[in-house]
C-alpha cells in the first residue's frame, strides 16, 4: 500500500499491511456504558492509531544496544 492511501484505508475500517514493515490499525477509544443499548458513536471519543510491526522490524528492535553517554 502506499503511504498515501493508508489514512485513507485506516479511515473504511481496513487494517493496512505494509508487507514486512508492520500492520497499522484504527483503534478507538471512549466512554462506557452500563448497557450494550446505550452505546453509541457519541461513546467513542478519540481513535488512536497502533502500529504492529513486521518480524524483521521487530528483529532491528530486540538488537538494538543502549550505552550511556
């Protein structure tokens, strides 16, 4: 996918796979209710973007090397 259309894809419901990379995905976020009824869009008050990165990007992670200055 490219990085153009991915807000776009993000923005239908679609998670977008950029192959190796990592996955994004809309995430939302918002208030309760006590009852299944009472939900509404109203109840989401933010959608938080979460990325899920690829087995190679997660390999660069776990490798990397901190040292004090």
């Amino acid at each position: 996918a490219s990085l153009v259309i991915v807000p776009d894809e993000l923005a239908d419901g679609n998670i977008t796979s950029l192959g190796d990379f990592g996955t994004f995905r809309l995430r939302p976020h918002g208030e309760g209710a006590a009852t299944a009824e009472e939900v509404t869009a109203r109840n989401i008050t933010k959608t938080l973007v979460t990325f899920s990165p690829g087995k190679r990007f997660k390999q660069v992670l776990t490798s990397i090397k901190y040292e004090k200055a």
